[in-house]
C-alpha cells in the first residue's frame, strides 16, 4: 500500500485530462462522457445497477466461480493421485483451457434457461480448467529436499499433502483464483447476451447500447470495473495474509535492487 | 518408441473415456426424443457434430453456410487484433522496464485493465466506433486487442528483467552503454518468456474477435454464427461452430509455436 501514491496520481491526471479534454474540446457525449457525466449517471441509476449487481454477481459469478474453482482443486487433487491421470488429464486440461471456452455459453442457456444458472454454468466451466491446471502444477511444486525430509519423519501421503505439498502449492492456487475471478465475471457477462430474464450487467450493457443509452452502459461498465477489481484485488491482499511467507511478500527491498 | 507410447497412452485414455462419457450422456439426454434421429438435438453426439462440422467446412466458399468463410472472418480480426497488441504490448514493455516511474505508475493501471472485463464493454465499443464511422474489422481487432496485449506486457516486463545481476556486471565491464544491454541482453533473454505469452495471447486474441461479433448485429464470422445458431435453436449448427471456433485457437497456437521453432533454428538450437 505503500507505493500506492504513484499510480493513484497517474490515474488522477489521466482522469484529468479526460475531463479537460470533453469539456475543452466538446467531445459528443455519445462518443466519450466526461468523468463526471459517467458519476453522475452511476449515482442516478443506482437501483437499476443495485438489481444488476445481485443477479450477475451474487447469484451468477460467486456460485459459478465457487463451482469451477472448487471442482477444478478437487479433480486437481484426485489427477496427483495417480500419475497416469496426470500424464494423461494435464495436456487435454492444457488443450481446453486455450480453446474459446466462452463459446459454450449459447448451449449453456439452451440446456439451464434464461436465469443465473445458465449464467453460473458458464462461469463454473470457465473456470475449471486454470484450476486444474495449477493445482496440479502446484502440487508438484515441493522441493524434492523438503519431500526427502517428510519421508525421513515417516509422513503419510496424506500428511505430506497437508503439511506440505498443499501450502506449496497455494501461490499456484491464488493465481488461478485471481485469474478466475475475471473468466468468471466475462463468463456470466457474455452468457446475458444470449437471453436473461431482463435484469444482468451483460442484458443491460448490450440492450442500452443498442439503444444508445450510453451513460447507463458507462456506469455499468464502470461497475463491473469496480467489481472486477474488488475480487482481484481481495484475493490478492488474502494471498497475501495466508501465504505470508513467500519471499516476494517478505521485503519490497529486492524488487528495488533491479 | 517406448517413452513416446508412455507418454501418448494416458491421453489417449483420457481423451476415449471423454468422449465414451460424452456418446453415452447424448444416447440418455435425447433419448426420449428418440435419439440420433432428431435434427435440433439436446446434446448431440461426437458423430452428429463431426458431420455437421464437415458439412459446414465443405460448403462452397461464398456461401454464408461455410464454415470456413466464418472462421477467415473471425481469424482477419483475431490476428489484425494479435499483430496490434503484440506491438503495443512490446512497447510498454519496453518503457516500464526502461522508465522507473511508469514502472511505478502505469503496471498497476495494466493489471487494473485487465480486471475490467473487456468483453462486457465489447457492445458498447462497436457502438462508439459505429458512430465515428468505425465499422467492419477494426472494432473488432480492438476488443481483440484489449484483451490480449495483457499477456505480452507480463511476459515481456518479467523477460526484460530476466537477465542476472552478474550478467548485467559483466557488461558493465564491457562498458556497453544501456543500448547494448537492451540489444545484446535484455531482448534475447526476454524471448524465451514472450512465447507462453504470446500464446495465451493468441488464443485471448480468438476469444475477443468471437465475442466482438456478437453484438454487431450477427452477419458474419463465429460468433456471428454461434449467435444466429443459438436464436435459431440449431444445436447442430451451434456445436459445429463451437468446434470450428476451438480449431481455429489451436491453428493460431500452433502458428506461434512455429514462429518459436524457427527463431530456435534461426538461433543455433536454444532460445
């Protein structure tokens, strides 16, 4: 938090010179609102993007990314309990995870209807496979000293895998979670532009743009900014506080040096 | 022989078990429609949307069933897209590894970026750019582009600073000026990081172009089909192009990874 007062001040001259620039040089407002038209749209329409916010994110981002996550860790730790599956499981994972995956959303609508479990369906999807992934990655994360002494104490795999191979592999876990949290949100978002029941950050963005109604699709967009960074960022200073040991968190001293 | 059998036999395993599930969920889902008969299918079987995979590649060219002629309109704006962010994304790299203050100040806006997500903003860019007479390819390429110059920035910004401090002081022996650290060392060792980047880039890039041409009122490319598909209830048509879409990903992967091959050659073996 401390080298927040750099970025914090490139944003405010950027918002600066935003606002400068719509007023000074009367930029149609259906081009680019200034700052202030899109803040003061956000607090006009602040009901409408209440109800939004509930049916995009609690009850169609959280579920779906809570899903795919919890599922993605799970196969996760079933695929690195045989090595054949892993060898097996990781390249196809590796495979699915560069396709278009988002693509599955009109079928998602078609089989789970218009409301937020089509919604959460694509979002779960999305999200397991950068799961898997890393938790798979991050589970064979422990050094081999470290599995050395575990064995020298006689652990049990079980106990390994709590004591040690689990918190070694949660920076690989945080990064999928962080990474999740934004497939999650452009999952249940897309997943609107193919039938909702007329309530969703992704209806409203895509119907009040055709509609030239920009000020509302700013304000939702600006939510969704808002929302996008609050999940990263959360997950971010809780990555912080549970893996407190890793050296990156330890000192900014060393970044420094370069 | 043995380690390349070793190797391919899990995921050959995998991949039959896959689509053993898959056949058999398809045979239950639709069986009370009577199932494989059914032209709009719940869940169609790995056969049912092969053929109508091939149905759609082998139509002639300019007819706007053809598969092919919507993938080419998505590739043009996934890769115009791809070629803009790779530039940009190079450059930024570049001033935030060289400018300490845009290190500061800028890397934290790039992540913030990338926390918007982009494809909910996609309508409103077509729009915008609808009304300043943009049309056709470049918004597009643009939301294209937004999505994928992430990966590249990353992958160049923790590729430039790859180099270890002794290697940095033996140049400093040298007295090579900064310029020569960048060209000598900086840049060749920041190659072997771009290519994951680019990858994800590539396929970030196919993903934007596809939901780009959602909005855009559906006349033509992927999206633009999986659209028209969906409206329609055509599952078939919907699967097909959902396949095409993943095809297209892997060819735009594979082309990166053969641009890595020939730098690997054009270098001596290693990168």
């Amino acid at each position: 938090m401390r080298h927040a007062a750099a970025p914090i001040a490139f944003g405010l001259i950027v918002l600066g010179l935003w606002q400068a620039a719509c007023v000074g040089f009367q930029i149609p407002r259906i081009l680019l609102p200034a700052p202030t038209a899109i803040a003061a749209a956000f607090a006009a329409n602040l009901p409408l993007l209440g109800a939004d916010f509930v049916q995009t994110v609690i009850r169609s981002v959280l579920p779906g990314f809570a899903m795919g996550s919890g599922a993605g860790f799970i196969v996760g730790l079933l695929v690195d309990a045989s090595p054949f599956l892993r060898r097996g499981v990781l390249p196809v994972a590796s495979l699915a995870g560069a396709l278009p995956i988002v693509g599955i959303a009109p079928i998602m609508v078609m089989w789970f209807g218009f409301d937020w479990q089509s919604k959460a369906a694509v979002a779960a999807v999305m999200t397991f496979f950068p799961m898997l992934i890393n938790t798979v990655a991050g589970l064979e994360a422990a050094g081999a000293m470290e599995r050395d002494l575990m064995r020298s104490y006689s652990a049990s795999p079980v106990q390994t895998l709590e004591k040690l191979r689990l918190p070694a592999a949660l920076p690989y876990i945080f990064t999928a979670l962080k990474l999740n949290t934004t497939l999650a949100l452009i999952g249940a978002i897309v997943a609107e532009f193919f039938g909702t029941p007329t309530v969703g950050m992704g209806f409203r963005i895509s119907t009040e743009a055709a509609r030239l109604d920009l000020d509302v699709v700013w304000a939702e967009t600006l939510l969704a900014a808002i929302t996008g960074s609050a999940l990263f960022f959360g997950l971010a200073y809780l990555e912080r506080i549970v893996t407190f040991w890793r050296p990156a968190f330890q000192s900014s001293s060393e970044k420094e040096m370069r | 022989m043995r380690e390349a059998w070793r190797r391919t036999l899990p995921i050959i395993v995998v991949v039959a078990a896959l689509l053993i599930v898959w056949y058999v969920a398809a045979l239950i889902v639709d069986a009370p429609q009577g199932a494989l008969a059914q032209e709009r299918p719940l869940l169609p079987t790995p056969g049912q949307v092969t053929g109508a995979l091939l149905t759609g590649i082998l139509q002639p060219l300019d007819s706007p069933r053809s598969l092919i002629y919507h993938a080419a309109v998505t590739a043009s704006s996934a890769l115009v897209g791809f070629a803009l962010a790779f530039v940009v994304g190079i450059a930024l790299a570049i001033a935030i590894v060289n400018v300490r203050m845009l290190d500061r100040s800028l890397m934290p806006w790039i992540i913030a970026s990338q926390t918007v997500p982009a494809l909910a903003v996609a309508p409103m860019v077509v729009v915008v750019l609808g009304n300043i007479g943009l049309t056709g390819l470049i918004p597009k390429a643009l939301i294209a582009a937004w999505l994928s110059f992430f990966p590249i920035v990353t992958a160049m910004v923790t590729g430039l600073r790859s180099p270890e401090r002794i290697q940095l002081d033996l140049l400093r022996t040298y007295s090579a000026g900064s310029w020569h650290v960048f060209a000598q060392l900086r840049w060749p060792a920041s190659m072997g990081f771009l290519f994951p980047g680019m990858k994800v880039a590539a396929t970030l890039a196919v993903v934007g172009a596809i939901v780009a041409e959602l909005p855009t009122g559906a006349q033509a490319g992927l999206g633009a089909r999986l659209l028209a598909a969906s409206y329609y209830g055509q599952t078939l048509q919907l699967w097909a192009a959902l396949v095409m879409a993943s095809i297209l990903a892997v060819v735009v992967v594979a082309l990166v990874d053969g641009a890595r091959s020939l730098l690997v050659h054009a270098r001596g073996g290693r990168l």
